[in-house]
C-alpha cells in the first residue's frame, strides 16, 4: 500500500515538475496536482487500454508512437473539467503527458529499486 501512495506521489510531482518547465501548463495548487494524478492514474488503466486496442492498427502503422497522442488527448481531457489544470494546445498537451510519463517512469523505477533491495520483515 505505501509503495501505491509512493507512486501516486511521484505521479503528483512529475505532473508539478512539467507544469513548472512546460509555460503552457499550468497547475494551480499542490492538492490538483494530487487530483490530476490520481485521475491520471485511472485513466491509464480503464479508458488508455481501450483506446490502444481501438486505434492499434494506427499504433502498429506508427510503431507506437501514436499512444503519445492517446496521451495527449488524456490530459486535455482531464484539462478540460478539473478546475486547476489549464494547457494550452493539444501539441502542449501531447509533449506534456510525454514528459509526465518520463519522469514517472523513472520515479517509479527508484522506488520499485529502493523497495526491492530493502530487507524484507518477518
């Protein structure tokens, strides 16, 4: 359970690092950062998986690069009803979530390496 919290965490930060770089993404507190990422987060397992099957033969003909605009037009559509979260463009929103998905990527790879080389408890 920690490790869940750990990553949504990281989600939060990564979506407050790239709103901090990125001037066309703009995130007004630290608690819609939190909104946005747990929102995010469901979004990449319920509506993402669907939308990948839906468009996989452009996928397939993009090698997927096309999932960068499955992406972008996730965070554009969360943008669009939570309050805080302004961006810009749809090519802001396509290089935002590039960006909030590299560094939760690599956030997430430091806690999967610091929770897996911890001893275990008994």
């Amino acid at each position: 359970m920690s490790t869940l919290i750990a990553k949504w965490l990281v989600g939060a930060l990564s979506i407050i690092i790239v709103a901090d770089v990125l001037e066309a993404v703009t995130v007004s507190s630290v608690y819609i950062a939190l909104v946005v990422a747990l929102l995010w987060g469901l979004m990449n397992i319920s509506i993402k998986p669907f939308l990948i099957i839906i468009t996989l033969p452009l996928n397939v003909l993009t090698f997927g690069l096309f999932t960068f605009i499955i992406n972008g037009a996730l965070l554009l559509f969360l943008a669009s009803f939570i309050d805080g979260l302004t961006v810009e463009g749809f090519w802001w929103a396509v290089g935002a979530a590039a960006l909030v998905t590299v560094l939760s990527w690599l956030g997430n790879r430091l806690i999967s390496s610091v929770s897996s080389s911890s001893p275990s408890r008994v």
